[in-house]
C-alpha cells in the first residue's frame, strides 16, 4: 500500500518507540488506521500504552493482517520484523516517506522541501538553511535530524521545511521527490549498517532519484558527483570552494558569490567569507549549499548575508571550551567520522588529536596519511583506539602517541591531562574522534561536554 488516502483502516504495525515512532504512531491514529507499537524498551511501550496505543514488545514478525509497517530510522533493514514482512509483501516505510504522503494531501498545498544529506555538514547547512530562508521572511522550519521531527513539521502546516535526513532515513523513502536537495559529501560511514559504501552512498542518492526540481551538487566532491549524474533531477546546480564557472555558486573575491540563480552572469555577491561561522573551508562549502538551496526558492542575496550573520552553530563544533598555558582546546565530539575528523584537523596548524570511539567499519589510513603534518601528537581512547593507533604507527611512526584504558569514569581526565602534556604553547588540544561515542557515552554531546568538564578541571576556566 502507499499514500495518505489509504491509511483509514489501515492495520499498521510501527517499529521503535522513540521520537520518530511515537510521533508516526499519533499522527497514524489521527488518520484512522490500528496501529501496534514495537520495541524492546518497556519503559517506552509504557508510556505509549498510557496514552492508549496499542503495544506489543519485540514483534518478530508482523501480525495477521497487517498492511503497512512504519519503521524508526534506527532499525536495520535485517531485523527480523522487517525481513518477515518483506517476504509477506507488506511493505516497509519510514516515518519520512510517512511524512511525504501526509503532505501531499494537505488542504492548503504541500510545502517546500529542501533536503540536505550528506555523511558531514548536514546540521549546519540546515540551520543556516533555515536561517536565510527566516531571514527572508519565509514560514520555515529546520526538522529531520534536527529540529522537529518531520511528520511534526508537516502537521504544523509549515510552508518551507529545510529537512535534515540520514542514510536510514533516505533507505526507508521511496517516493520523496524534494522542491530541491543537495548531497554535501558521501564518505565511509554507517557501513555497518548499510553493509557496503555503494549502499551506503545509494542511500544518499535517494534525494536526486524521484525527480527533484533542483539537485544543488558538490562539484569539489567525487561521490556527490556520480549521485546527481544517475538522479532525475530538473535543474542542476552546482557549487565549489573555487572560482565559480557560469551556472555555479562558488568563491571568489573572498565572497560567496552566485553565478546560478541572479540575472547577472558576471554573479551576484552573496556574503564575504569572514561571516561564515564556525570558520573553515568546509564551513564556507556548507554556506554555499545552504544559499543554493535558498536561492533555489527566491530568497534574495541580502538575506543570504544576513541569515548567515545570525546563524548560531550547534554545539561541540569546533567550540573553543578551555585554554592553558598557551594551549587552546577545541571540542569537536560532532566530527563522528574520519571526514569530519579530517576537516576539523585541517582548520589547525599544530594539534594534539584527541581520538577514538566506535569505527562503525571505517578505515582511517587515509584520514590519518591525509593529516599527520598537523599532528604533533595524539591521545586515544575508546573501543577502537588500537585501530587508529595501528594507523598512526603506519604513517607517523615518531609522532608521541598516548593510549588510555577507557573502562573508568576518570578516563577522559585522563585524555586531557595526558594531551596537556604532550602539548606546548601555540597547539591545540583537538576533540575530533573520527568515530561514535556510544561505547563510552550515551551521545556526542556527553562526550563533548565530558571533555570541556576536564578542561576546567585542568585550567580552572570554563570557556576561555
């Protein structure tokens, strides 16, 4: 089954009990259709329950008569839910495919989707997406990853979402055919989910297959690239960290300038560099697919400016949280990945690299050879610490490196004061673990906020 109309009736089964499942389970409900709740939280199922949805903890295969199944970005195609219900031919949706159906059927006309996706950069340029789009007087929302969830968005009758949306996410949608979207990047991640980078970068294509009105393209990015070219775009945009050719965005004059959507083919002057915030090329690359994204729906050049001087970034990207005896630290816990890590230790002269975590299957070799210049030491901690150290002694066999053991509360004390050694004035003591947090923490946040806590207790000044 699909769309909106069939929904009333319908006997849907939903798979995750958390944000996105709870919020596709009250909007089902509202729609007419039974709807069951899946999880193997019971304190989640228990709070659906008290709200009077129907619950049923760890379904491993769908129930007779079910018709539809509404999956939580988080569950693996491979589950035993799902595979069961692909070999009964009922179908499989995510809350965003949900989303989409919903808003096709609104009264007053569907909004404008501009969707980001994209291994870095997604929560950035969405936010300063939305904060052009603000600027320029639009009723829009940021939602999907950050923000509301999409299907909230929806019900609220926004008129333009710039939505945030996952490889999951992507993998679960079908039909979704945005106003406008672009993939910033695709480099190795989530590979244990997805099973391979093909299926991983497929994923990130989804938003240029289904006939996207514009697909604004990484020219400076192999992968983003090759997407586009096997999509079913309408318009094709592209933009660049170089001089921008006719029908690009790009830099020059050390402005952001637009060559695509202004009436002058010389290009129109959108904002200087010096207002992109946090600072860094892969930064001004974000600044620039957000303003192609704007600029794909009207929103002239002075709001572009604008938006961007009163975007506030999110937190734990590069955020200055400490500095001693001449060393600043940064902390980057949002650099999940080596292509976040990368960017990060490139935005630095001299660093002590604080690294480690859960690799999710990616290689660092090439994060690590790409990098080791602006190393000057590094200290490792969490799951998969020996593989980055494997890596370090293979392309920077005299850099000083520290390894702490990661089963204690006190380990990143541990990290910082061992960083703190090996730094002297003039270095940065980098938070950048090219991996995921939950082996020690319960997100990136924790972790970034657990390192700034050992700065303090090192230097005695939060923030300086």
């Amino acid at each position: 089954m699909g769309g909106a109309d069939r929904l009333a009736g319908a006997r849907v089964v939903v798979a995750g009990a958390r944000v996105a499942g709870s919020s596709a389970a009250r909007v089902l409900l509202e729609r007419g259709a039974s709807v069951t709740v899946t999880d193997s939280s019971p304190e989640l199922l228990d709070t659906l329950r008290v709200s009077g949805i129907a619950v049923a903890p760890d379904l491993t295969a769908p129930p007779e008569g079910t018709d539809l199944i509404v999956t939580s970005p988080g569950w693996r195609p491979d589950v035993p839910l799902l595979l069961a219900a692909r070999r009964a031919g009922i179908d499989v949706v995510g809350d965003v495919e949900l989303a989409w159906w919903l808003d096709q059927v609104r009264p007053d006309g569907p909004a404008d989707w501009l969707v980001v996706t994209g291994t870095n950069g997604k929560t950035t340029t969405v936010g300063m997406l939305e904060s052009m789009l603000r600027t320029a007087g639009l009723d829009a929302m940021a939602c999907g990853n950050v923000g509301l969830p999409v299907l909230d968005a929806v019900r609220a009758g926004h008129s333009v979402l710039a939505v945030e949306l996952s490889s999951f996410q992507l993998h679960w949608s079908s039909s979704l055919a945005p106003r406008a979207a672009a993939v910033l990047n695709v480099s190795a991640d989530h590979l244990d989910w997805h099973g391979s980078m093909t299926a991983y970068a497929a994923a990130k294509g989804t938003v240029y297959a289904a006939g996207t009105g514009t697909a604004v393209i990484n020219a400076d990015d192999e992968w983003s690239v090759r997407l586009a070219e096997s999509g079913a775009a309408h318009r094709s945009v592209e933009f660049t960290l170089g001089p921008p050719e006719p029908g690009m965005l790009g830099v020059a004059r050390d402005s952001l300038v637009d060559r695509a959507f202004g009436p002058d083919s010389a290009g129109v002057v959108l904002a200087p560099i010096v207002d992109v915030a946090p600072p860094g090329p892969h930064n001004v690359s974000n600044a620039l697919a957000a303003a192609a994204l704007a600029r794909s729906v009207g929103v002239p050049a002075m709001a572009v400016d604008a938006g961007l001087r009163s975007f506030t970034p999110g937190g734990h990207r590069s955020i200055p949280v400490g500095e001693h005896r001449g060393v600043r630290y940064v902390d980057d816990s949002k650099a999940t990945n080596p292509h976040a890590a990368r960017a990060a230790l490139l935005a630095h002269q001299r660093v002590i690299w604080v690294a480690g975590g859960l690799l999710k299957g990616a290689d660092v070799d090439e994060l690590v050879a790409g990098t080791v210049d602006r190393m000057a030491g590094a200290v490792l901690l969490g799951a998969d610490r020996a593989v980055i150290a494997d890596a370090l002694a293979r392309h920077a066999p005299d850099l000083p490196v520290r390894v702490v053991d990661s089963g204690h509360d006190g380990a990143m004390k541990e990290v910082v004061a061992a960083a703190a050694d090996l730094a002297r004035a003039g270095d940065v003591v980098l938070l950048a673990p090219a991996a995921a947090s939950m082996d020690m923490f319960t997100d990136y946040a924790q972790r970034g906020r657990s390192f700034a806590a050992a700065v303090v207790a090192l230097t005695g000044e939060p923030g300086r």
